[in-house]
C-alpha cells in the first residue's frame, strides 16, 4: 500500500476531505465502505459481511414496514478498523 503525502497539503474539513477524515479525497489511502443505520443504537454502523444479519425475519414483526437506510462513506483501512465495536 502506497502512503499518502495528505499531512504536507492544507486540508479543509468537509470540503476537501471525507467527514471525520484527515486525508484528502484524492488519497490513495481512501476507500468505501458501506454503512447502515441501526435504530436501535442511534448510530450508523459498517454493513457486516452477511448482510442477513439486518435482514432477518426476525427483526420485523407480520405487517411491519422494515426500512434499511444505507450510506457509502470514504476513509482508510486505518480509520475503519478504529470504529468501536457495536455492543
């Protein structure tokens, strides 16, 4: 993986960088990750690996209207691998 030279250019949070990051959007570094957001912690969380862990049957009961919203968010593994575990 090739490092990035983000810490030598003036960064502008939210304008030329991804929220919450402190690389530029043009950092090789960067990459997407999906999210979803879990009512139930008030917080986006990463989508896991087998998305039938939020899709299940279980978590909406006969007639309920089940909605999943999604958002894709730029970062490095590095600031990924940071997000504290849901619990």
């Amino acid at each position: 993986m090739s490092e990035c030279d983000c810490s030598s250019e003036r960064i502008v949070p939210g304008l030329n960088t991804p929220s919450r990051s402190k690389h530029l959007r043009t950092c090789p570094l960067q990459k997407s990750f999906l999210f979803y957001y879990e009512i139930g912690l008030d917080t986006w969380c990463p989508v896991p690996e087998n998305i039938d862990e939020i899709l299940s049957e279980n978590n909406v009961t006969d007639g309920e209207l089940f909605e999943i919203s999604f958002k894709r968010l730029r970062m490095t593994q590095n600031e990924f691998d940071a997000i504290p575990e849901a619990g």
